[in-house]
C-alpha cells in the first residue's frame, strides 16, 4: 500500500540555469523527499509588472544597492512631480 500524498500549491519561477525557485517557503519540516509537478503554459505570456517588480525586489542582482555608498540622493534632491490624474 502507498503512503498517503500531502499537496501544496505555490508559484515559482524557473532561473537561465533551469533551476525552480519558489515564490514562498514550504511549510515542510526537515529534510524530506518530494514529489514535484510543473505546470507551465504551452505558449510564453507576458508577466504582469507585479511580478517582474517582486522578482527584481528578491534578486541577489541588486544587493548592492544596500551599500551605503550608493546612497548618493536625498529627500531635498530633485523636485517632487504631482501627477494630475
């Protein structure tokens, strides 16, 4: 008889070296073996803004930008724009 199965549903993005990431942690304890299903579509689509900004927000690729010598403007650079619509 087989082990029951436990699903859990998330997103992930595969990288340039065909390596899934997921979006969010696995709420799995400890070191276990997986079964892994990738559904993805038959024709590439364009990814909404949100998720190419979540995407650049959690790439190593701009680490550094946290370095305090890139901190190179202030709130008193520049002038505000107020957008009529």
């Amino acid at each position: 008889m087989e082990a029951q199965l436990n699903a859990v549903e998330t997103t992930g993005t595969v990288d340039e070296e065909h390596q899934l990431k997921l979006d969010h942690p696995l709420p799995i304890s400890g070191r276990t073996k997986v079964r892994v299903i990738v559904m993805y579509p038959a024709e590439p689509e364009e990814f909404p803004e949100s998720e190419w900004l979540s995407a650049a927000a959690r790439s190593q690729a701009f680490e550094y930008l946290k370095e305090a010598r890139e901190d190179i403007y202030t709130l008193s650079d520049g002038e505000p724009f107020h957008d009529e619509e």
